[in-house]
C-alpha cells in the first residue's frame, strides 16, 4: 500500500512520528529478547513482556490498568512492526504537519487506548493478550481518509483508490472480519481505533451545534464578537484549505519555507481557537 502524495527527503519526518518510530522498535528489540523468559499472570503463563505489557482484557479488569497503552508499543513480528511502522511514517508525517505533535500525539494516543478499550468491553474475560499499535494506525487512516477524501492511495503500489472508499472499504471488511472465531487478529479493536478517530475529529462541530441549539443568554449578548471571530476563523481556514490542497496536488515538497510556516501557524491559530471553545467549519 502506498499513496500518491509528492515525493520526501528521507530527512522530513517530524518529531512525534519520529519518536514514535524510535519508541516501537525498541521496544521490539526488548520483546525479543525478555519474551523467551514465561511469567505467570492471572494463572496463566505468558512470553514476559507480552504478559505484563500486552493487552489481557481479563488482567486489564483486575488491575493491570497500564495495559491499555503499553500494548501499542509490542509487536506480533518482524512484518506485523514493519506494516504499522510504515504506515505511520507514510500517512502520519502529513498529520503531524498540519496538526502540530501535539494534537498528533493526542489522537494517536486516542485511537490506540480506544482501540483496546473497546477490544477490552467487548471481551472482558479473554485470557488472550493483543498487541500492537494497529488501533492507532488505523485511526491515522482514518484521519488521511476524512482529511483527504479524493487522494488516491495505491493498494501493493499498482492500484488507485481514492482515499475515502479506501477507509469504507476497510472498516466493512474489519467489521464482517470481526465474526471469524478463528483469526487471530483482533478486528475490532482496528474498528474501535476507527471510531474514537471519528469522534474526536468531529467532536468540535458536534460541540459547536450543541452550543448554538442551547441558544445561551451569554452567547446573543456577545453576537456580534462571536461573528466577528468565525470570520476570522473562516479566512484562516479558507488559506490551509489552499494550502492543503496545494500538498493535495503536488506534494508536500510542493511548498514553499513561507507556506510551510504559514500552515503551522494558521493551523496553530485555528487549534488555539478551538481550546477556547471554538469549531471549524
């Protein structure tokens, strides 16, 4: 799987991806080496570090409440950390550049705790550890197909898909998936990373139109400020809509220093404005 999306230097990745990148594959080289050694957890024998750092649904109800995060960083193998890896540094370099690390790590975060808080609701009593960060990719997925709907994506390099049919067609192929007893892979949880995604990225406009339907005192006596300030905030959303399309057609090496920094600070602006209580249309 690759997308169309302009050409990088192999120097500009960012710096939450990169961390993220530096933190799982170290971690990887510690599972493979403590992983040999069993331990027992809640009467059953596990590999040492999957034991006490993968996701046991059952252990994760009686305490090992840390499981819910530490999964993200373990791996099932060598391709299991290479998919994910990669696809972080394909898809979550352009998230973090317009996002900023902060919001990046946020939802990346986000989308891996639900993605196992969901795998742990639905199973409460499984004995089965899961592991890896493939709740968070798919919810980077699922941004780059919301932020991104017509970019085309290229399944095995050959074959284009715009980006949005490319997220619908893997959330119905993860949901019927779900129903095999038989795969070892834990589908809803790449389904619960999907849905925490969508509901952080459109919880500023859900919040926004719960706002205006209570149609508050304090809103109409500041009317006029309010106005004012969803101008403001449609023109800076109007310029990175320009500029993301711009990085839609060419690239992201399309961009100017001066449009980079222009991007980082108007989506920093629009981010500052919906801490205070805003939505982006």
């Amino acid at each position: 799987m690759a997308r169309s999306f302009g050409t990088y230097s192999t120097s500009m990745v960012p710096n939450a991806v990169r961390g993220l990148l530096i933190a799982n594959v170290v971690v990887y080289l510690i599972q493979q080496i403590f992983d040999s050694t069993p331990v027992l957890v809640l009467g059953g024998m596990y590999p040492a570090i999957t034991g006490y750092f993968g996701l046991i649904p059952a252990a994760f109800w009686h305490g090992y409440v840390w499981q819910v995060v530490s999964y993200m960083f373990l791996h099932g193998g060598f391709f299991h950390i290479l998919f994910n890896m990669f696809v972080l540094w394909m898809f979550g370099r352009t998230l973090e550049t317009i996002w900023g690390p902060k919001k990046f790590l946020k939802y990346y975060f986000i989308c891996g705790i639900g993605a196992g808080l969901l795998n742990s609701v639905l199973t409460p009593t499984s004995p089965i550890p899961i592991i890896g960060a493939s709740g968070a990719i798919y919810g980077l997925l699922l941004a780059f197909g919301v932020l991104f709907p017509n970019q085309p994506i290229y399944l095995y390099f050959l074959f284009p898909i715009k980006a949005k049919y490319f997220v619908i067609g893997l959330v119905v192929i993860e949901f019927f998936s779900g129903f095999n007893p038989n795969s070892p892979v834990a589908h809803f949880a790449h389904l619960g990373g999907m849905l925490f995604g969508f509901v952080y990225l459109q919880w500023p406009k859900w919040k926004y139109k719960l706002k205006r339907a209570q149609g508050d005192q304090q809103r109409k006596q500041h009317l006029k400020v309010v106005y004012r300030r969803e101008d403001e905030v449609r023109k800076l959303q109007k310029e990175v809509d320009d500029l993301l399309d711009k990085i839609n057609q060419s690239g992201l090496d399309a961009l100017t220093a001066s449009d980079k920094k222009h991007l980082e600070e108007a989506s920093r602006k629009l981010r500052d404005w919906e801490k205070q209580g805003g939505s982006r249309s």
